[in-house]
C-alpha cells in the first residue's frame, strides 16, 4: 500500500578510592570544554542551511537563539521551489548582528519530529527564538523573507538621532509591519508596547530632526507619536497625553 502523504502547500561493585579534588575538577572542567567544542562545531553559524533531524533537533533549538526550520518533503513541489530561496535568504541572516540560521527537516521521513511540532501541510515554517516556536507566515521569496525576519531581532526601541536615520529606519522596515516613530519623546514610554508587540511593530524615538521632519510627518506639537501604516499609505498621530512622560521642551 502507498505510504499516505500530507498535503503539500504553498506547511554490588567495587568501591574505587575517590581521586583527589583537584582531578576531579580538571576531569569536570575537560568534559564541559569538549560538550561546548563540540556543540559550537557542530552547528556554525556560516550562512549554510542546517540538515536536521531526530539526533540533533533538540540540540540545535537549545543551542542556536533564533533558527528557521522549514518541513519539508522531498516530492512536494513547493518545496521544491521554497529551498532555493531559503539558500539564498541563508547568508544574509547569518550576517545579522542577531543571526538567524536556517534549517530544514525531511518531514517525510521525521514523521514523529514533525508531528510533534504539528507539522501537517509542506512545507511548513516555524521560527524558533530562544527555544519557542511560532509558525511562519510571512513572505517566502528571499529578499522579502529577510526583510521580514529582521523584525524578530531588532531592538526593541531603536534610537534615531537625525533625519537621515529616521528616513533609514523607515525604509529598513519595509511594509510587513506598523511603525511607530516618538518624537521627542523619551523611549521609556515606549518600552513596555514595544516588548508586547515586539512581533507586531516597529518601534523608535526620534531625538533629534529638523523642521523639516516635522513638515514631513505633518506634526503640529511636540511630543508627538506617529503612526505609519505602509501597506495602507496611511499615517496618524497622537500628541498624548503619555503615561509616564514628563511635559516637553521643544515649542513652534
């Protein structure tokens, strides 16, 4: 009978005297070297998607802080066609200053380690960020896909200090996701959304612009929160009052 496929889309002993201390320490301090030696070789960081499987999928996960494992099957076609993609995608986000490795696992194959990560269409993509998953669903082409995944290790509240990096920040960002830019207002405000949405939005402080910045956004005072909705080419703002921020300086 024909092995049954998943759908594929486009998812009493002798008592020895006990060596002296010192050894003992020297034994424990060899052993815990080699484990951490032989870890860090197994799984660099050199932009070369992983091969996974049941012998070091746990070990990966525990290891590495973020990591990408795409499920796949070797017949599905949009496998076939997500893999060079993901090669491509590979280096760029191991370049990150937060890498982030790709991996994959022959589901097909793994059928108890997919299923235990409820693995039931191909491919499917789960993002695993200090050990807790989360299924993917944002762009699969390279480009996009690393745009996207840049998110995930931003900092929680970047800092822009003038104009050209606030018109960075926003061009970095891309579309997948709101940004959120404080003018003149102090991170602080900003950071416990920033933590709980962190998956959601982008979020900064804009400490030092020019009047021309403010023509831009469309600002009339100060502080001022402006909310930036790419997808929809829409823009608000919200001159507060904010929880915690202490009445601004800056006048026009």
């Amino acid at each position: 009978m024909e092995k049954s496929r998943k759908w594929c889309f486009w998812r009493k002993p002798k008592i020895k005297a006990t060596p002296p201390m010192p050894i003992i320490l020297l034994l424990l301090l060899s052993i815990f070297e080699t484990g951490i030696s032989s870890t860090a070789d197994h799984f660099k960081v050199d932009g070369k998607v992983l091969e996974l499987d049941e012998s070091n999928f746990d070990l990966a996960i525990s290891s590495l802080n973020y990591i990408l494992v795409d499920f796949y099957a070797p017949w599905c076609r949009h496998c076939k066609l997500l893999s060079p993609q993901l090669d491509e995608a590979a280096p760029v986000l191991a370049g990150l200053k937060e890498p982030i490795v790709i991996a994959k696992v022959n589901a097909d194959k793994f059928t108890r380690l997919a299923s235990k990560h409820d693995v039931d269409a191909y491919p499917t993509l789960k993002l695993f960020m200090h050990g807790v998953s989360m299924e993917y669903y944002g762009p699969r082409k390279a480009d996009s896909l690393v745009q996207y995944l840049k998110k995930f290790v931003s900092t929680d509240v970047s800092i822009l200090i003038s104009d050209s990096a606030i018109s960075d920040f926003v061009e970095e960002a891309g579309t997948f996701f709101p940004i959120f830019i404080g003018f003149d207002l102090n991170e602080t405000v900003l950071s416990n959304l920033a933590v709980k949405y962190k998956k959601r939005a982008w979020f900064s402080v804009a400490k030092d612009f020019s009047d021309e910045a403010k023509v831009l956004y469309d600002m009339e005072k100060f502080p001022a929160l402006v909310a930036i909705h790419p997808n929809y080419k829409q823009q608000s703002i919200f001159y507060g009052p904010f929880e915690g921020e202490k009445k601004k300086r800056r006048n026009y």
